[in-house]
C-alpha cells in the first residue's frame, strides 16, 4: 500500500505500521509476509468470503494472487484508536480474464482490529460490481445498464 497525502508511517501503533508496510510489498513471490500480520486465529471478511483461522487466509490469498497479473494498493487516509483502525484505498489490479488484462481500479476500506501485534480481525468494504463484475464480458455490459438505469 503507498501512502499518498498527508499519511505518514511514524504515527502508527507496530502492529498497523506493519501491516501497511507489508501490503505494500505484497506479492505472489512472498506471501509468507501474511504471517508476520495476521493473528492465528484471525477473521477476515470481504464481500465474497468469511473467513476463519490463518491458514485459511493464507490458502486465499494464494488463489488470489496466482490469478493476478498486478495488485496494489494506494492508502489514502488512516484512522485508528488504540486497537482499531480504518484504512481508506484504491486497489488497482490486472487479471488475465478481466476488462481484457487492463488495470481495474476499485477504493474501498478495511476495518482492523489489532491484538498482542497482530491483525485478529480484518474487514474489506468495496464495490464487487465495479471490482468484477462489471469487466467480466458481456455480464459487464448488463451491470453498467442496471446501473444507468437505476441512476435516471
């Protein structure tokens, strides 16, 4: 994750400086760096999974990112108290099979909850329609136009 804006690293708790660090780097050559963030037992939600226990986080993630061409992410605001924290970004990412391999750009936000240095509990907030759905061909074009409709 890059910081952009007035966001610096200097003012975080450890166990947030972390983690941001790390997504900056994130990759599929070393997603063995999730280990240093995430709690054994942590919880980690997005729109299309619920998901228990770090092992199964990082089987996720390795599916994730072994499709993907490109993944970052830009931070663009923090806000944490204490153990708590809400990240706002832009994941901009390449998939073979999406919006014909260009980049796709989606903001959304995390939820986090740190313990003993850790992540326990992990939140993604985004549009999966502007994430996916809306590139995947000809269910793309059926998505924009309940979305124009809906917008009239």
């Amino acid at each position: 994750m890059e910081l952009t804006g007035e966001v610096t690293m200097c003012s975080f708790p450890p166990w947030l400086s972390r983690f941001i660090e790390t997504y900056q780097r994130l990759g599929t050559e070393n997603l063995s760096l999730l280990s240093d963030i995430y709690a054994n037992d942590v919880v980690f939600i997005d729109p299309m999974h619920h998901i228990s226990g770090f092992s199964n986080l990082e089987d996720y993630f390795t599916s994730l990112y072994t499709n993907l061409t490109s993944c970052t992410f830009s931070v663009h605001e923090v806000i944490y108290q204490d153990d708590d924290a809400a990240i706002y970004w832009t994941m901009t990412y390449r998939h073979p099979k999406l919006n014909k391999g260009k980049s796709v750009s989606v903001e959304g936000h995390s939820k986090l909850k740190g313990l003993e240095d850790k992540v326990i509990y992990h939140r993604d907030y985004l549009d999966l329609g502007a994430m996916i759905y809306e590139h995947v061909p000809l269910l793309g074009s059926v998505i924009k136009l309940v979305k124009n409709r809906a917008n009239k």
